[in-house]
C-alpha cells in the first residue's frame, strides 16, 4: 500500500525492495570496479604510495621513484571518492524510500535513473568527457536521491 512504512515479513516479497536489492547491486559493483581500476592504472602506471608496493621494482633508493602520485591514478581515485560520497547516501536513502511504500513505478523511475547517472558519471570521469556532462550525471543523480529523501520525509516521519 502507498504511503504506510511495510512490516518486516513483508520485505522479502515486496517488489520494490526487490529492485531496491537489485539496483544497489549494480552501483555497488561499479563502486568495486572502481577499486580494480584504481590498482589498474597504479601499477601500469608505476605510481605507488607505500613504500612495500614498489618492492617488486627494487630496493632501496631504485624503488623510491616509484613513490609518487600520477594524474591518471589521482583522476580514478577521484571518481571512486565521488562514488563514496553519492553512493552511500543513496544505500541509507534509498532504503527507507523503499520501505515507506512508493509505487513500483515510480521506485523503478527513482532507481534506475540514479544507477544511469552514476554510470554516466563514471564514464565522464575515465573517458575523460567535457564538463558539464560529469557535472550533469552527478547533479541528476543527486538530485534522484534528494527525492527519494524528501518522499520518506513526507510518508515516514512524524515532524
């Protein structure tokens, strides 16, 4: 039912926390991903920033060069960090959306749309694409959580 928060038996069975279960998947395994490219480009990029990483490169005063911070390395952090901060909100967020009983449609809109702009702003970042299309897909995607926000607001909580 639209509106009333949904008992805990009913979670399992509930279709929107189904896709809720679904879409968190995918942006959380493009969030991983995002560590595997960070050691991608660390290593094929010789840029470490503890000194036992580069032991495999020398000892000593041989391996201090491979010490160092790299743009390519530092613009993937970035991303990831970016993740960080977009993508835990929407975990919490979108939780409590999911629970307080939005149609399947519209958690469907709300998902999907911030799963797109998460991957769209992964891409803008690597590629790299010209502003403002990363700033676009982050603002889109911020905005998507700020919704579901202010739904659960609306619906759950006695202000």
């Amino acid at each position: 039912r639209s509106g009333e928060m949904a008992k805990l038996a009913q979670i399992i069975d509930n279709e929107v926390f189904r896709a809720y279960a679904t879409y968190t998947t995918i942006v959380l395994l493009k969030m991983m991903l995002m560590s595997l490219i960070t050691a991608y480009f660390r290593i094929t990029r010789k840029a470490f920033v503890n000194p036992e990483d580069t032991a495999s490169f020398g000892k000593g005063e041989s391996a201090k060069k491979y010490l160092r911070t790299d743009p390519d390395v530092e613009r993937v952090r970035r991303g990831h960090l970016n993740d960080l901060e977009n993508i835990v909100p929407f975990l919490g967020i979108g939780l409590l959306y999911a629970l307080s009983g939005p149609e399947l449609s519209t958690a469907l809109l709300h998902f999907r749309i911030f799963t797109g702009a998460r991957i769209l702003h992964t891409c803008a970042y690597l590629i790299p694409l010209p502003q403002p299309g990363r700033g676009l897909s982050w603002a889109v995607g911020y905005a998507v959580t700020i919704s579901m926000a202010y739904k659960v607001l609306k619906t759950g909580l006695y202000l």
